[in-house]
C-alpha cells in the first residue's frame, strides 16, 4: 500500500508521489523565536517531525527544512523590553526551542535556517519580483501586488474579493491595494536593519520562508507543511511570492494540523490559559505530551487538559509495562511453545494494521490502536505456562520498530520514572494480587526493584520509596 496524504490545495486525500522517485523534500514552518513555545507550536513540531519518521521507515531519502524567524516586531518588542540585543533573544530561544523539542522526542532538522542568514537572497528575490511587476516601493517598504497574481486564493479556497471582504486589513495608504502585502520594512530609527536598494530596513514575514524554501530545496517541493492558522495568509502569500517568481509550482502537496483548544477554550494570553511546554515538561514526563498529541488525527483538533493529559500517561503506561515485562520474561524464558505460529501470526496483524493507520494519511490515532491491541496480545502471551524467547523477541522487536515511527521508545530509562508512573505500577501490582495473578505481580515487582523502588508494607498500606 502507498502512503496517501490530505492535500490542503486540493482539498482531498491524494496518493504521495515524490518529485523524484524515493526522496522527498519538505519544509516546515518554524517558530518565531521570541519566547518558550507553546503548546500550540509543540503540535506541528511533533506531527510533522512524526510524518517525517514515517516516511523515513517507508524508504524515502527525507530533506527536512524548518525555518527560525529570528528577526520580526516580536522579537524587537521584547529586546526593547530586557535592553537586549535581537540577535541575543533569538540566540537564547532557539537553544531553548532545541531542548524542548527535543525532550518531546523531535529529532533536528537536516537544515534549520534563519532569516538573518539569509537577507541577501531575501533581497535578490524582491527584486525580481520588482522587476517582473509583482512588487512595488513605497515609502521605503516594498508591497507585493496581490491581485497581478491570477491564483491568489487557491489553497484557502477563495476568490480575492471573498478574501478581501472576510480579511482583517489594516488600512495603509501606501498600499495600492488594502490586500497587497508587505515584503520589505522600512526600518524605524533605532531597530535592527539591513541595507536594500530600498533603504535601510528587513524582511516581511512571508518572504522568508519562500526564499529560504527555494534555496534548501528548489523551485518545487513535494510538501510545505504548518499549523491550520498560516494556510492563510502566510502559505497563501508564500504561493503568490514564489509561483510569481518562478512560474512553477511551489508545493505538490499542503499539510496542516488542527488548532489546540485548552479546556475547549482557544489559547490566549488573555484568557490565562497560555501554556508553555518548557512548563509543561518540568513536572510531566515529556513523552506523555508526545503521546498524547498523536492520539489525536493530525487535522482534528485538540483540547488539552491536566486530566486528558493524566490519561494519556494511564495508556503510555500500559503499553511501556506490557514492554518491560516482555523484557523480564526473557530472562527467564528457554521453555516451548506449541502455539509459537500462532502468536507471531498476530503480532504481524498489528504491525500490518500499525502501517496501514500511518500510510492512511498518517493516522496515529488508529496506529496507537494496534500498540494497544499488540499489548492486549503480550499480556496473554505472558500468561502461557510456557513461553519462548523467539515469540518474546518478536513482540519486543516490533513494538521498537513501531514506537520509534511515533518517536515514542517504551524502554525506560531507569531512575527517571516519575512519581506518578510508579504508584500506577504498584496499584497493578495490588490489583493483580487481589486477583491472585501472582506471577503478573512478582513480575511487576521485579521490575520496580531493578529501578532501584523500594516497597514497604504498612498499617496504612504499600509505602515505596527510591533505594
């Protein structure tokens, strides 16, 4: 089966077709590096970072592009505020940015550019937009002209017209039209700025990632990938600025993730519902957050909540002690097993069902499914009299060679369980007891005792503490 993806442009579900057989090139919007992301921004750097492992383990040759915005109002707001350079902002946040992320379980990009590393081309590429009549000079900004461009509107799904009675437009009377946009800043005095043929000044949001895509990965990509909120305007212009400088297409394919609600209530500052993943991760383990975004469709929305996220520990866990214990098992396991086809039968239906979930529009929803039907089937494996380590082997393997598509490995590192993980451990232990499932609690206890837990019996009940 091939993968099929949904295609934002065209509004349906298209079978992948690389530009060129068995690689693939593919950019993704990156932050603006003025703060600790959010949560927000944590989705799209897990799904697509997910889609990229996916690919990977289908055979294709992934380029990975994401960019930083390291220069914008944003970041010369807050710079003003500390009496700090930008540079050291956007210094400061993009290692922040690298650290959480990567506690997330993304793996880096092949390039991740910045905007300030990249003005002379940004300039060059405004320039011939310039000169090709797609752009004009006005007051020291330059604007592209949105209407000389015949496909404006064509991945939101809209006229221009429709476009500039449903936008937001700030009123300008630089502009020629209230939906041309702008693609250079005159500099006001004391900001940060480059020279131009224009006057002293910086880059608009949208060109960046259009001359930054070109120039990592050429005219035509196979996908440009983002959050659902920069379909329009960001992609939309992005669109407009290459298509017009080129004349080729810009992107076979569009991906979006759907927006993240927290307590069915959108994000904002002002509401006090703005949650930080830097805050997130210091008294959460970060692969539960991880785990619980690819719960979720990539194209639905979320709704985030403490008690969301403590259910998605409740299941992680499940699949991580239905792993260990398969690894325990094989210590002490050299006996047969007569119906050793049969296991190893089922084991490959849930891997099968695993990749035919992610090759469906990289559906991790229905893929964690099969993790948990893949558990459901160690756990009765692991109550055969007698088990053998070819069928513990196979089970172990294929939950690695799965969990690492999702970025998500079930092996724990010891010492770095958390509090919570434990005692959900000793309460299955407890209930296996009450249930006289002896072996599934010795096991259990066994594995507490080789990270080093402790368990007390008391008048109050079972104490643990670390040894």
């Amino acid at each position: 089966m091939s993968v099929k993806l949904y295609n934002t442009l065209t509004r349906q579900k298209e079978e992948f077709k690389p530009i060129q057989e068995g690689k693939v090139s593919m950019y993704v919007c990156g932050p603006t590096v003025y703060n600790y992301i959010h949560i927000g921004n944590a989705r799209p750097a897990i799904v697509f970072d997910t889609v990229r492992r996916h690919l990977t383990y289908r055979g294709y040759d992934v380029n990975f592009v994401s960019n930083f915005t390291d220069v914008d109002d944003k970041l010369i707001r807050v710079a003003n505020e500390l009496g700090e350079e930008v540079p050291a902002i956007a210094d400061r946040f993009i290692n922040a940015y690298f650290e959480d992320v990567g506690a997330l379980g993304c793996s880096p990009a092949d390039v991740h550019p910045r905007v300030t590393e990249n003005i002379d081309l940004i300039i060059e590429f405004i320039a011939v937009l310039m000169e090709k009549g797609f752009a004009y000079e006005s007051g020291g900004d330059v604007y592209y002209r949105t209407r000389r461009f015949d496909g404006y509107g064509k991945l939101s799904h809209q006229s221009i017209d429709e476009l500039r009675i449903g936008a937001r437009i700030e009123s300008d009377e630089r502009k020629d039209d209230a939906l041309d946009f702008v693609l250079w800043k005159a500099a006001k005095e004391g900001e940060i700025s480059w020279e131009s043929p224009w006057g002293q000044g910086r880059p608009g949001w949208h060109i960046e990632c259009s001359a930054m895509a070109r120039r990592y990965l050429g005219d035509t990509i196979d996908i440009h990938a983002g959050g659902q909120d920069l379909a329009f305007p960001h992609h939309e212009n992005e669109i407009a600025q290459s298509e017009a400088l080129t004349g080729k297409e810009f992107a076979k394919y569009w991906m979006h993730n759907g927006y993240i609600n927290i307590d069915n209530e959108k994000m904002s500052k002002s509401l006090g519902n703005f949650v930080l993943v830097h805050d997130i991760i210091k008294e959460h383990d970060p692969q539960v957050l991880r785990f619980f975004m690819l719960s979720v469709h990539y194209r639905h929305p979320i709704n985030y909540n403490l008690e969301l996220l403590e259910a998605a520990r409740a299941g992680l866990d499940r699949l991580r002690t239905s792993y260990e214990n398969l690894l325990h098992r094989k210590e002490s396991s050299a006996g047969l097993n007569e119906k050793k086809e049969h296991w190893i039968e089922g084991i490959k239906n849930s891997k099968d069902a695993f990749v035919t979930a992610m090759d469906d529009d990289f559906n991790t929803a229905n893929a964690i499914a099969s993790l948990f039907d893949l558990s459901r089937q160690a756990n009765l494996y692991l109550m055969e009299k007698n088990t053998a380590v070819e069928v513990l082997d196979t089970f172990t393997s294929v939950f690695d060679e799965l969990t690492s598509v999702l970025g998500i490995p079930l092996k724990r590192e010891k010492g770095k369980m958390l509090d919570t993980e434990i005692e959900a451990l000793i309460e299955k232990r407890e209930q296996a007891r009450k249930e006289r499932s002896f072996k599934v609690a010795d096991e259990i206890r066994d594995q507490l005792k080789e990270m080093n837990i402790i368990l007390e019996d008391t008048a109050q009940g079972i104490r643990w503490k670390r040894g």
